[in-house]
C-alpha cells in the first residue's frame, strides 16, 4: 500500500444513495466493504463525515435561522451520519470508535488526538463526527485539521466525480479533467476543491488531497495501492 494512515473525507449527500434525503442502507453497506478492502490490507483508516444529508447550517441561515444555531445542528447531524457509518462497518466486521468534537458521551468518545492515535495503531477505524466543535467551520475544515493531528499521510475526499475538472463535469460535457495539479495553480485557476480555510491549511502543512469517485467499487482500494486514480492534489 502506498499509504498507511488516511483520512477519508466523505459528504452526508454521499450517503443518500438514490434518495431524496437521509441515509441510504445499501449505499452504507457499499461504503464499509470497500472501507473493508483496505483495512484488511492494514490500512489506518479515519473518516470524517458531513451533514448535508440531514441538515445544513448555511442553508439553515440563508432562510433566516441563527448561523450559530444551524451550525450547531449541522454538528449534530455528522453524529448521526457517524453512528450510521459506524453501525455499518461493525457490520462488515470492522472495529470502530467514534469520537465527537462536542461533547456527547452517551453515544460517541470526545476527541482525545492520542486515544484516536492508539485506535489506529490497533486497527481500529476512527469516525470523527461534531465537525471541529465549532460554528462557521464546515467539515472540509475538520477533515483538514483531524489529518494533520493525527499525522495522516494524505486526505482522501470521496465524491461523485472522478476528479477535479476545469469546469462541472455534470453541466459540461467538454469539462477537462486534471490528473495532477498543484496547490498554487487550483487557486490561480479558482478551482472548487474544498473551502478556502480547509484548502490552505492543507498547503500550508503540505498535506496532499486526492480527489475521486468514492462511488465506484474499488477506486479506494485503487488511490490506497497508488493507482492513477482521480486527481492529486499537491505541492
């Protein structure tokens, strides 16, 4: 495996398969044994997960609810997704912890970096659910900051799409897509790969990004091993 340690970011949308919200059974299902293939292989896995599924913040504040609040809830929303996630992949007969970045001990351990570093170094798969515990900060941001604390050695962000295009693949059928690229020339050409804070704090720290299609069975089994899939991001 070309990796050992990785930080698997993954959209709450991804998990609504074919549905119009919420969580889609199978498309969990799908997830966890493709999460399985690489564990097997003895892959350190930890995995940060959005909201959207259930409920955004930013949505939430543009119809007038109280950014802090919706943000709040959005928080609480990666949880959920998290105890789905972690439900499916105990499942598939994987170890898991979850640990949350608000505090919620019934269901989820607060984050502790050297306890999440212990689970992995067991074999243990580490969901961090609760964003970073903080409004006005999405999930790409705790996705980036989880990785650099936990010494990961890539950030891989599972999409639909199989990588970053110079425009929306799904509106252009003449979009071009990147095999490779680097930290400077996405800004330079205002590329859409995560929010602005996650993106710089991951070059500041030199910390490449992997874009590709999660969807496709086997593609993470690919991007571990080192195969050319998707698009690379790096210095």
């Amino acid at each position: 495996m070309k990796y050992k340690r990785i930080l698997l970011k993954l959209s709450g949308e991804a998990l609504m398969g074919k549905r119009q919200y919420g969580i889609d059974p199978e498309r969990l299902a799908e997830y966890a044994q493709d999460i399985k293939t690489i564990t097997d292989k003895g892959v350190e896995v930890a995995i940060v997960i959005g909201g959207g599924n259930i409920f955004r913040g930013v949505a939430g504040a543009s119809k007038g609810m109280d950014r802090v609040q919706g943000d709040h809830m959005g928080m609480l929303a990666t949880v959920i997704n998290g105890l789905a996630l972690q439900g499916a992949l105990e499942d598939a007969g994987i170890a898991t912890r979850l640990q949350s970045a608000i505090k919620i001990n019934e269901v989820a351990e607060p984050f502790i970096r050297r306890r999440a570093m212990r689970h992995l170094e067991k074999g243990r798969v580490v969901i961090f659910g609760g964003g970073t515990g903080n409004p006005y900060f999405t999930t790409d941001s705790a996705a980036v900051l989880r990785a650099i604390e936990i010494e990961a050695d890539v950030i891989l962000k599972g999409t639909r799409v199989d990588g970053i295009y110079n425009t929306d693949p799904e509106k252009d059928e003449k979009a071009i897509k990147f095999n490779f690229i680097s930290f400077d020339e996405v800004l330079r050409k205002g590329l859409k790969v995560m929010d602005t804070t996650a993106f710089t704090l991951s070059q500041e720290n030199e910390l490449p990004i992997i874009v590709f299609d999660m969807n496709k069975k086997g593609n993470l089994l690919k991007v571990v091993s080192g195969e050319k899939v998707g698009t690379e991001v790096n210095v």
